[in-house]
C-alpha cells in the first residue's frame, strides 16, 4: 500500500525507478534459479528504460513551469487542423517591466496564474506555453467571430483577477492589511494583449495563420494594451 501510494504522487521516471528495484529485490529475496532472476533483471530494465522515455516525452510536450502543453505540442496540433480553424496569440503587458521591479519569483508566479486562466479557456480552445511571455490558443472548427466571443472572456477574466504579491516568508494567518509600495502583499494589475487570426485563402497554411495572429498582437499592443485585435 505504501509503494502504490508513493507511486500515485510521483511522475513516469520516480515510478519506473520503485518497480525496477521492487523487482530486483524481489528475485534476490525469493532466491529465483538462475533463468527467473535473468528474466526478473530483464523486466526490471525494460520497465526502467519506458519509464525514462515517458519521462522524456513530458519534459519535451509540456512546459514544467506553467504545466501548459509547450510549443512541441503545438506544433504537432497544428499539423492536425482541418479547413476551419482560429489561432490567438496571448501576451502578458509590461511582463519585462514586472519581472525587473519584482523580481524573477513573482514573474514565475504571474506566468502561472495566467496560465491557469489560459487552460480553463472557454468555447474548445487549448492553449500552449509559446515562450516566454507569450502563450497560443487553439480554436478547432471555430472561424474569428466565434472565438472572438472567448478570447475576449478570457482577456477580462485575466483584467479582474486579483494578483498579489507574495512573500517569501508567508505568514501562517492572513494577514489584516494589504500593504502597498511594491512590498510583498501589494495587490497589482495584470492584463494581456491578444491577437487572432483565422485560416482563410490569404493564410491557408497554419505558420502562415499564426503569423497573422502575431501581427494583430503586435497591433493590440501598439493601440494601448489589454485588448484583442483580429
């Protein structure tokens, strides 16, 4: 019970890792023949080897940070759209600026409350760590009105979520007060800048729908920030 329980709460290289010495210490304990413990010793090493390759297989497919499928996974989505299909691209405003007042932890934190909202995005879309700041919804089936309706959800879910600063040191109680001043419990603004494109006889290829979503990005960012433009 202790060993499925210790397996459940670790990932495919800890687990492979238990059942590979749960099975070498199996054969040594029982005193198998000769022929068992070769096949105990073989078994152990194929449930080793699958379990780093499952293990490499995550790292490469999702971002570890943000626990987003990672650009890898987005690449491979792409090559699987059909004819009808909206691409977003989602950056976080002023993140550089954030990272260098608060520092590289609380940058890691606002990454991950985004993230958070980018994975529970409405309407069929999933959404990726692109790098960086910057994350990629998908919309399978959906044309650019239709995911206008989500993108634009998401954008105000993000604008009213309430980020604080945490310390390093977190007080066992909440603490009465909010302090301000760039201190540790400060409560800021975070938004996000998006751009959207759609597959179309201008942009039939999905690089080519992904770079038209990039420079509506770029355009929502130059009108001003937190707001979608198509």
């Amino acid at each position: 019970m202790v060993g499925v329980g210790f397996v459940r709460h670790q990932g495919a290289k800890e687990s492979g890792f238990f059942w590979a010495l749960a099975a070498l210490l199996a054969a040594l304990a029982a005193g198998f023949p000769a022929p068992d413990r070769v096949f105990l010793f073989s078994a152990a090493g194929l449930i080793l080897l699958v379990s780093i390759i499952e293990a490499s297989h995550a790292m490469a497919f999702k971002d570890e940070l943000t626990g987003l499928p990672a650009r890898r996974a987005l690449k491979e989505d792409l090559l699987k759209l059909g004819n009808r299909y909206t691409l977003a691209m989602v950056d976080i405003d002023h993140f550089k600026r954030f990272n260098d007042r608060h520092g590289h932890d609380v940058g890691d934190q606002v990454l991950r409350m985004v993230a958070a909202k980018l994975s529970g995005v409405s309407g069929g879309g999933r959404a990726f760590r692109y790098g960086g700041e910057e994350f990629t919804v998908i919309f399978p089936g959906k044309y650019a009105d239709q995911a206008q309706i989500h993108l634009e959800e998401l954008r105000r879910e993000v604008e009213s979520s309430r980020f604080v600063i945490r310390s390093r040191k977190r007080p066992r109680r909440k603490p009465k007060c909010v302090k301000t001043g760039g201190r540790p419990g400060q409560a800021v603004s975070i938004t996000v800048s998006i751009g959207m494109a759609s597959r179309n006889e201008k942009h039939t290829k999905p690089q080519s729908v992904l770079k038209a979503a990039d420079k509506a990005l770029y355009r929502a960012k130059k009108q001003g920030r937190n707001r979608l433009c198509a």
